[in-house]
C-alpha cells in the first residue's frame, strides 16, 4: 500500500505547455504515472507528445476522470490554479510552485479548507510526492526511490528528501510513499497529516522525517507522535548551524528569537521516543538497521 | 525585507495610518532642517534594524537647535549592537498619556492571521507576554473572512484600551490589518501606539516585515532597498537573484534547496570545518545561475574551498555542471572546488565535466566525504 497516491491515480498538470510542467510532466509519464491530461487556458485541443490540453480543469476532469493535479505555474498564477483545480473536482492538488507570497497561501488554504473540506492540497514548494512503482507527481527524480517498502517518507525539506530516498535506496531499503510537505509558512499538508496516514498504512512500517528551522510543526508532530504512533520514526532536522533571524531560503525557515531552533526540535522528537541523527547519512543509517531488525 | 523605522512609517502613511510629522537626515544640518520644519520638541533617533537602541543611547528628546546638533551628532556613527548608524528619524516630541502594543502577523501553527493588542505598551512584547499573558488580547483572524471595525471595536474593548483611544484605535486596527494584507507584510507591529494627552491615537514606532515574494506586485518597495546598508557580497548575490547569507567561515557553499543548503553547512561544521556562507540557487537553475554563484562565493576573501552539493530535482545536474565551467572559462576562481552531484540528469552532469577535473576542481561520491574533502582542502 501506500499513502495518497497509487497506481489509480490520474493525473492533469496545470502548466503542462509551460517548460517546467512540460519537463516535469513528462517524466512523471515516462515513470508510469498515469498522466491524463493537462490545463492551459488558450491552449485547448493541443497537446504535449500525445497528452491532450484542456483549456480548464473542469474540462480536463469532465474529460478524463482525472484525481489529482500536478500545478507548475508561476507564483502569481498559482492561488488561482489551486482554487481552479478543487472547483474544478480535483481530490489531491500538488503544487510545486516556490515564492507564493504568504497572504496568498494564507487565504488559499482557508479557502480551501472552508470551501473544499474534501480536498487535499500537498505544497506548495514542495517537491511532490512519489509511491515508488505506482505514481509520481512532481519534480522528484523517479530513478531515486525504491518500490516496495517498509518505509514512509515525510520532509519539509525538497533536496533533503531526495537525499532521504537515496540514501535509503542506497542501501536497498524501499519506500511506500515518500511526500514532500514543502517548506513554506503555510502548508496544505502537515507532518501530522502524513504520520497519521503512515501509521494508518499497513505496509509502512517505519517513518523518515525530515525537518527543519522554522515554525513548530516538528514541536506538534513530536506530541502527536508521542501519543498516536506506535510505528518507529527517525528524524534528521536541518539548520543546527543557522543563525538566528535570518531566512535560510525557505519562507518558513526562520528562527525568530529562541522559536524554531533545530536543538529545540530535535529535543522535542527525541523526548517523543524518536530516534534523531545529526545529518542525513546518519537517518539513512539508522532507518537500514530498524528496518533489518524489524 | 525588514524595514527601517522611517521605511515603516512612510507605508503605514499610505494606509491612512497616523504617524508624527517628520524627516529622515544623514547628517546633523539635515537633522537640523527637519526639526526646524516639524517644530520643537523633537525626538532624534537612530535607524538601525535592532532592537534596544533607546537603552543604547539611539534614542533622544531635543528641545532646541543646540541639542539636535549634539544629539545628532552623537548619534550618527554611533555602534548599535553591531550596526552602526548613518541615518536619523528626526519627529516632532508627542506628549504621551498612555502607550499601547498592536501587531498583526502569521499564526502559522493555526494558519491565520494573529492580531496583538494590549494596553501594556512602549515595553517589550514578549516580557509583557511572558509575565502577564493576560495584558494581550489575542484575535485569530480568518483571511477569508478579514477584520471588519465592528469586529475591531469589540477587541479593543477587550484589551482594556482607555475609552477616549477606542473608537480611533479600531479604525486604526483596521488599517493596519489592511497594511499587513494588502501591504504584504509578514509582520507589522506599533509599539507604542499612543494616546495623546489631546485624545488623539497615533503609531510612535513602526516595525514593518515585507515578505520578499510578494515584490512582483509592489512596484513601490523599490525605494526601500537602499543598498548602502546592505553586506556587499549579499547586494552582489541578490543582484544576481541569488539567495544568500554572509557567514564567517573558510568553506563557500553552494547548494540547490533551502534544506540540503542548511544540511550542508551543519555537515561541514560536524566534520570542524565552518561556511563562509549559506547560498541556495533554488530551484531550476541554469548554467547562468550556477555560474553567478561562483562568482559571488569567489569575491568572498575568506573562502579557502567551495563546496557544491547538488542534488538534482527540478534543477538539472547537466546545467549545473555546464555552469560551473562557464564561471571557470569567464573568472578565475581563487579557491579549489568540491562536487557532489547526484539526482536529475546526474550522468550526463557528471559526463560533462568528467575530462575537467584536476586538483582543483574534484568531485566527491557523497555529501559526508564532499565535506570532509572541503574542509581539508580549506585548511
């Protein structure tokens, strides 16, 4: 099994005609990802080697069935390719589009969730999301993962979770899903959104969580780990070395005052009982050895 | 962004919110001008981005010619925390009956806005937080639905604001609110917001956070980036829209993705090395960027070696491994090169630079050993 995406999903990339949605769409497909379809107002009946064009999503969904949606436009387009593509019928929106300003995510999740209780949006900047052997949406590199299993994935973090797959496909370790939450202030998808999933998957059995500076999501899925997870989970948390007051790339990473710190996060996951390594190597390390002994 | 004081007052103006009547001057004859504009008493102060410049001296009432000459001239130059001080705020003196605290920013945990407000001014807001929680009144505002004045009158009832501020502090409140959304700050924060004596409410401070990616649609931030503050090596970086942090180590980092950014500079100090910076080329960058970055890190004295942790997602490894030849043709690199390249286009990034590689521009199979070779090669 696996979480949010699997080999029944169908997919439409909003910004398909556009180079980012073209390069990445594509290869989603060349994955095994069933890509339906893609949406570029003006740009209807065309299509992208074989890929048909709607002009809306609405069109696009009416047409193919279509579940989820891949968005890769630019950041003043993107809140309304979000809201398009949940009134439109779309169930799970990856948006992958890094420098949405704030007050925009801000008002588009509320949306979202006031109007569309029903939709999950994963992002945006993030990464996306990839069941190894089943889907792959957005723009994380397919040949990376490892179909099969044991373990989750969930990261903040794009390049980290990259790096988290490698280093466990490395060592020969698969993956069920491994999602990108992103690493903006205000995140469709959360670390307990996912933990929750995992621990409801059966063919998890173990979760990688990779955090980073900023905010207390780390904070809040420690406490809920703490309560609810009886799966075991090992975390890597980025930026121990990061100054305070300075915005390390990420609009969320942050550290304002003593909030936010990496020390302060890692504390709180390891009094959760989870096992907390100083760089990534060392997660990869320690997932392999509770995975054999599992 | 962070905004100086004189910045946040000058966009607090524009939303209708009541600020004193003043002037920015760099030199003491200037400062002079503006206080014989505004009339005595005036307050001097120091426009530094740091907090505590009234208890370092930032901060000073003038009631005449004489003492803005003395003041200003102590002033300007002066050492704030670090930052010294090449710009004055110059405002008429308001007499204070009582000082308030207002802010708005992003309850992120709860994903809406968070209005502050407390009859506790003028003091920092986290001590008033800390030792009477009580004293600030808390409004989560869905940005769906936005703050209206009723709402707004109700609020400042409930943070016990005197009766003649009331109605002038709601229509305030809902102009800062208006600020903060359409004005795209991440933070905009008074304090004190204050009561005259006159029965008039009006911002004596302004801190002011714009969010960096809302630039698009604000032609008018354009005049708030003066860049003769600014480290040199960040003003060359954002020139080339890099995202860029000055540290003060020997290793030049770059780096594709906030996060393998960060993880690069806290492996490089845990195998005792130290960054020289924090440099993330983001994602999707070309050979130009690539080439930019080098560059930057380049005319940074203080590195010894340059680390390149690529791992290639949205970013092509093939363009950055183009890129890094490009900035070697154009620019002579001073310092030795460390690669690490692996993810999209890996192979072919690889490829490309495989005939190139000598003792001064070497690649290293995994993050861990990428850094231990950095590290060595910048000792």
């Amino acid at each position: 099994m696996s979480i949010f995406v699997d080999e029944s999903t169908t997919v439409i990339v909003q910004g398909l005609t556009g180079s980012q949605g073209r390069f990445h769409g594509l290869r989603n497909r060349a994955y095994g990802t069933r890509v339906v379809g893609g949406v570029t107002p003006g740009k209807g009946g065309t299509d992208v080697e074989g890929i048909p064009v709607f002009d809306s999503v609405r069109e696009a969904v009416e047409t193919t069935g279509a579940t989820a949606s891949f968005i890769a436009v630019p950041p003043r387009f993107a809140s309304a390719a979000i809201l398009e593509a949940a009134e439109g019928g779309i169930e799970f929106i990856v948006c992958i589009t890094e420098g949405i300003p704030a007050q925009d995510e801000a008002l588009t999740y509320n949306r979202l969730v006031e109007e569309h209780p029903g939709v999950r949006l994963l992002g945006p900047n993030c990464p996306g999301i990839i069941s190894p052997g089943k889907c792959n949406i957005g723009i994380t590199s397919g040949d990376i993962a490892l179909p099969g299993g044991p373990v989750g994935i969930v990261s903040r973090s794009g390049t980290l979770t990259y790096q988290a797959l490698y280093e466990l496909s490395q060592k020969g370790v698969g993956q069920t899903t491994c999602v990108g939450i992103g690493g903006d202030p205000v995140p469709g998808t959360n670390f307990i959104d996912c933990l929750e999933a995992f621990q409801a998957d059966p063919e998890t059995k173990a979760v990688m969580m990779i955090g980073e500076i900023g905010g207390s999501e780390e904070e809040r899925a420690a406490e809920w780990i703490a309560q609810n997870m009886d799966k075991p989970v090992v975390a890597y948390v980025a930026g121990v070395t990061a100054p305070p007051g300075r915005k390390m790339g990420h609009a969320g990473a942050i550290i304002s005052g003593s909030k936010g710190t990496a020390q302060a996060k890692m504390a709180a996951l390891a009094d959760a009982g989870v096992r907390v390594c100083q760089n990534p190597t060392e997660a990869g390390e320690a997932m392999v050895e509770i995975v054999r002994a599992l | 962004m962070d905004l100086f004081e004189y910045q946040g007052k000058q966009y607090f103006a524009r939303y209708g919110i009541p600020v004193s009547p003043g002037g920015v001057a760099d030199t003491v004859e200037e400062a002079l001008a503006v206080a014989e504009r505004v009339g005595y008493p005036v307050v001097v102060k120091a426009q530094v981005k740091v907090g505590g410049r009234g208890k370092a001296g930032g901060v000073k009432l003038a009631t005449g010619p004489d003492e803005v000459r003395a003041h200003a001239g102590a002033i300007l130059g002066l050492d704030i925390k670090g930052h010294v001080v090449k710009r004055l705020w110059v405002e008429h003196a308001s007499d204070i009956e009582k000082e308030y605290y207002a802010s708005f920013t992003l309850d992120r945990p709860n994903k809406v806005h968070l209005g502050m407000l407390s009859a506790q001014g003028g003091v920092e807001i986290e001590v008033v937080a800390a030792e009477s929680p009580e004293a600030i009144a808390m409004l989560a505002i869905d940005p769906v639905r936005g703050l209206d004045v009723a709402t707004a009158r109700r609020w400042v009832a409930e943070a016990g604001l005197d009766e003649p501020a009331r109605a002038q502090a709601a229509d305030l409140l809902v102009a800062l609110y208006r600020c903060y959304t359409e004005g795209d700050c991440d933070l905009a924060e008074i304090n004190p917001l204050i009561l005259t004596p006159g029965g008039q409410v009006h911002a004596l401070d302004a801190k002011v956070t714009l969010d960096d990616n809302a630039a698009f649609r604000h032609p008018e931030w354009d005049e708030f980036r003066g860049d003769e503050f600014e480290d040199p090596r960040e003003r060359r970086a954002r020139e080339k829209g890099l995202n860029y942090i000055g540290l003060d180590g020997s290793v030049g980092i770059i780096a594709n993705g906030a996060g393998l950014a960060m993880s690069t500079l806290d492996v490089v100090n845990q195998v005792g090395g130290s960054a020289a910076n924090f440099l993330d080329i983001g994602g999707g960058a070309n050979a130009d960027v690539m080439a930019a970055a080098l560059e930057v890190i380049n005319a940074d004295p203080k590195v010894r070696s340059i680390f390149v942790n690529i791992f290639g997602g949205i970013t092509r490894v093939d363009e950055v491994a183009k890129g890094v030849l490009e900035a070697l043709a154009r620019v002579d690199i001073a310092s030795p090169i460390v690669l690490r390249l692996d993810g999209t286009n890996a192979v072919e990034g690889r490829a490309i630079l495989a005939a190139h590689l000598n003792d001064r521009l070497v690649t290293e199979p995994t993050m861990l050993e990428a850094a231990r070779r950095a590290v060595a090669l910048a000792r």
